[in-house]
C-alpha cells in the first residue's frame, strides 16, 4: 500500500515533536511518511531537520501537491493563519492521534486536531478543528474544546468545562470542573498561565494566573 503523504507546517521544536507522533500514527495498514517540513522563513539550500527537507510553501505544493499537512505551530492566530495559506495552496488537512491515546468511543474530534502520547479523554467530549493537546493531558466527561485551542503538556480538564476557540492554557493548569446546569467557560482568546487553577469561568481575550486564578493586571497590582 502506497503511504499516506504527509507535511507539517513549522520547523521548530514543536514540528519535530509532531513528526515523530506522525511516525508513531504509521501503521503496515496505513503508511504514513512525512515528506517535509514548511517553513515561511529563509530557508537555505538543503536545510533539514531530523533527516526531513525543509522546503517553503510553494516548493511544497509543487514537490508533494497530494500531501495532507498539520500545522506544528502553538499560537492560535498563527496557526489558523498557515492553515488558511496550505488549504489555498491545495493541501488538505490531517489529523493525528497518537495510538496509545485513551479514549471513549463517545469523543468527537475536528479535522486538524492533534493529540499526543499519554492523553486519557473520557467521555461526551467535543474537540474543535486543529486543536493541539500535547504530552499528558486528562480531558473530563462533557468538555469541549475550541477550534484552534492549545493545551500545553501535563493540562487537566475537569468534566463541564466549556473552552472557546483560540485559547491557550500552560502547562501544568488545572481547570475545576462546572455542572451541567453551569459549565465553567473560558472565553475565546484567553490565556491560562502555566501552573494556574481555574475556579471560576474567564472572561474572553483575558490572561490568568496563579492559585487559583486571577486576572493578571490583578495580580501584578498585588505585588510589593
């Protein structure tokens, strides 16, 4: 069987990680090679990283114009943007779960998303388009997740948490679970600082941090 073509879109530390988690995804029933990274940068001639040609975007639409690309990129913003740029050029977009993930049968999960090794997602949770969740993470029963949100490694998600698009939560938070009659929200946008506990929902486009967490113009006004 002919593998599945794949491309990320970055070239960093995190691109790396998505390739070897790509690596891991390839199966003797469904191949899977990564064919290069993209890069929008200067690139010089025969740049690689980790064995893989780094190439920028129209070289790749020409060399490998039948791949599938993920994005490798942790900014919300930035990465809807290469992902609009890929989908123009006419890449499709891939979804990769790590094999060893464990979760229920009653998980949806958008085009795009990512999820690393070492993640437990429970059950009735909804995951948006080109969500990243990175290395051990825990995801309750009712969650959602939107579009485009990044969780850091070692993020837990209690059950009834609502998550906007574009949000970015460090690693090592903790968000408190809501009910079914009131759901604990972050709003789209916002940040949730690493190590923060989230009591209480978070107003959209805020940043928060500490134990539990604050708005970060309230805890920089605390300070001595």
């Amino acid at each position: 069987m002919a593998p599945l073509e794949m491309v990320i879109y970055g070239a960093g530390g995190h691109a790396r990680e998505v390739a070897w988690l790509a690596q891991k995804c390839s199966t003797p029933v469904r191949p899977l090679v990564v064919s290069c990274f993209i890069e929008d940068a200067p690139i010089p001639a025969g740049a690689c990283l980790n064995g893989i040609p780094i190439l920028n975007l129209d070289d790749a639409r020409l060399r490998h114009s039948g791949a599938q690309v993920v994005a490798a990129i942790g900014d919300s913003s930035a990465r809807a943007d290469v992902i609009r740029r890929a989908e123009q050029a006419g890449f499709t977009c891939a979804t990769l779960i790590h094999p060893g993930v464990e979760m229920s049968e009653w998980v949806e999960i958008g085009v795009g998303s990512i999820i690393f090794a070492g993640n437990i997602v429970t059950t009735n949770v909804r995951i948006g388009r080109h969500v990243h969740i990175n290395l051990g993470c825990t995801i309750s029963h009712d969650a959602v997740l939107g579009d485009f949100t990044t969780l850091a490694p070692g993020v837990h998600v209690c059950g009834w948490v609502h998550i906007g698009a574009g949000v970015y939560i460090g690693a090592g938070a903790v968000i408190i679970n809501g009910t079914a009659q009131s759901p604990l929200r972050i709003g789209e946008g916002a940040i949730i600082g690493a190590g923060a506990c989230v009591t209480k929902s978070v107003e959209a486009s805020s940043t928060v941090v500490g134990v539990p967490a604050k708005a970060l113009a309230r805890a920089c006004s605390s300070a001595p």
